[in-house]
C-alpha cells in the first residue's frame, strides 16, 4: 500500500474514533519502518491534526471528540516510544538534560510530549514534567532535576501570559538557566521577551539541526 494511502487511512480511523485500528495500523508501521520515525510522527500525527479547528468551526466535531482524536494519538505517541529509545542508542549522547513542561493552565500538551522525543532523538536526556504547571512545582522540579536547560512549550496563545510568570520566576531564581520557549501560542508579538537573555524562541527543526548548544 503507499504511504500516502496508509496514512488517509488511519485518519479515517480516526475520524470514527477506532482506536483499536489506529493502534494496529501505527505499530505495524512502525515495525515496518521504525528508521523513519520522524516522518511518520510528521504525516500520522503532526499533521493529522492540522485541519481538526476547520471541523470544529463547521460544527463537525465537538470538544469531547477532539478529546476522544487526542487521546488516540495520545496513545499512538506513546507506542512510537520504544522506537524513540532504539534511534536514540545510536545517535551521539549530549550529556545534557532539558526539563520540558507546559504552563498553569495549559492543557494543551501532545506538543510538548512530542518536543520531549524530539530531544531525545537528538542525544539529549529529556523530562517531560506535564501540563498546567505551577511556577512552584516547576521550581521545585529544576531544584531537583538540575536541568542544563528548561523547554516550555505553550499552544493557547491566552496562555503566553503564564510563560511570561514563568520566565519572570524562573530568571530571578535561576538567572544562568537558559530557556527555550516554543509552540503555538508564541506567534505574534514577543517584544515582551527582548529583556531577558536567558530566553529564546525554538522550533522543532532547531532541536534537530543547531539543538540548544548554541
Ligand atoms: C487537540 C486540541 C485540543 C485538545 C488537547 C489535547 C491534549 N492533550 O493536548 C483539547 C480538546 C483538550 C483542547 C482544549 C482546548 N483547546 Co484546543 N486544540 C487542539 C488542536 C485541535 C490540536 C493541538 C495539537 O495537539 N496539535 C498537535 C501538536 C503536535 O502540535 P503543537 O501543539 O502545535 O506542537 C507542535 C509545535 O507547535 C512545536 N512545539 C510545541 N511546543 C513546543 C515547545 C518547544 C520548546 C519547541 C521547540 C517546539 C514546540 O512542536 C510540536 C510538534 O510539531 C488545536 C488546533 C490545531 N490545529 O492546532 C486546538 C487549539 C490549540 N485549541 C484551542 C482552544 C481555544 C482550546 C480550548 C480553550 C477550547 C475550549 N473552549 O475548551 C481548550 C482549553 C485549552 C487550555 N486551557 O489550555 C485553540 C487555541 C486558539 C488560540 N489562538 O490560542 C486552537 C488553535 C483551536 C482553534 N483554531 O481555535 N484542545
């Protein structure tokens, strides 16, 4: 079967909401081709998702079934796991360890989960710390993990304005932590981020080519 056809057809799978389907199709091709991890997270995941608002807005799809759809995938992410670890043996270790969490009331948070393979793959030792977290909890987590660097990952742009307390708390405890911030809820204006240092806008092909060594 082509790709492009295994692909519609999860999709499909997923629109009548058949996990068991999706699950069965996804590892298959995974099995089949787990070096292509990457591309197979960008055409059965990332993108599979991209056109789900236009549903929404013409009243095709409610929130609980786009709960339903992100749990699926949800699930299909975390199958895709111990192919992660397989690639990610044979890639050169960094030796560096990135702390990835979203910001109090985000709940958004197959991005940032994906974000955290994302740097795994690409030789760093990666925590996905969650969602909807405090500036506390988050603190108490770097005291603990001792990351080299933080990766916030925030989707609803109402939300910036948590990432901004974060960022504020985060420098004045931590000033030499660098930060990484990405995600859709970043688009527009950031002129509020020009007076700390420690804070730079990232995408996922960043993690990939320059990574966080710059
Ligand atoms: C799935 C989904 C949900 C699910 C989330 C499930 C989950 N567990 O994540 C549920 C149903 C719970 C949900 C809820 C809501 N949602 Co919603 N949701 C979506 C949807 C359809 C997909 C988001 C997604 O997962 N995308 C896939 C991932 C892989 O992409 P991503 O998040 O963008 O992340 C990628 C990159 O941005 C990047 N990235 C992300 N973070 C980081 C961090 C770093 C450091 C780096 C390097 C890269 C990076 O890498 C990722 C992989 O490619 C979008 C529409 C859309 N097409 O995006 C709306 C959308 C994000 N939701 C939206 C809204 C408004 C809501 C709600 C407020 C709706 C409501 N009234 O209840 C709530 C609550 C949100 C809240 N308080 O946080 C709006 C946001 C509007 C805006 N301008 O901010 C969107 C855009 C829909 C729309 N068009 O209106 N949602």
């Amino acid at each position: 079967m082509e790709s492009k056809e295994k692909v519609e057809n999860i999709r499909n799978y997923l629109k009548e909401e058949n996990k068991e389907k999706c699950v069965e199709l996804y590892t298959k091709e995974l099995n089949d081709n787990s070096e292509n991890l990457l591309e197979i997270y960008k055409s059965y995941i990332i993108d599979s998702i991209s056109n789900w608002h236009e549903e929404f807005e013409e009243n095709r799809l409610s929130i609980w079934q786009e709960h339903v759809r992100s749990s699926i995938l949800r699930t299909l992410v975390e199958c895709s796991y111990p192919c992660v670890i397989k690639l990610a043996s044979k890639k050169e270790k960094k030796n560096k360890k990135v702390l990835i969490a979203s910001p109090a009331e985000e709940k958004h948070d197959l991005g940032a989960r994906i974000v955290s393979d994302y740097f795994e793959l690409s030789g760093y030792n990666s925590i996905y710390a969650g969602n909807t977290l405090p500036l506390d909890t988050l603190i108490e987590a770097i005291k603990y993990e001792k990351p080299d660097f933080l990766a916030l990952s925030v989707t609803t742009k109402y939300n910036f304005i948590f990432i901004m307390k974060i960022i504020d708390g985060i420098s004045e405890r931590f000033p030499d932590l660098k930060i990484y911030i990405g995600g859709q809820g970043i688009k527009g204006d950031v002129d509020c981020l020009k007076n700390f240092k420690n804070v730079e806008i990232m995408d996922l092909n960043q993690i990939l080519n320059e990574g966080a060594d710059k």
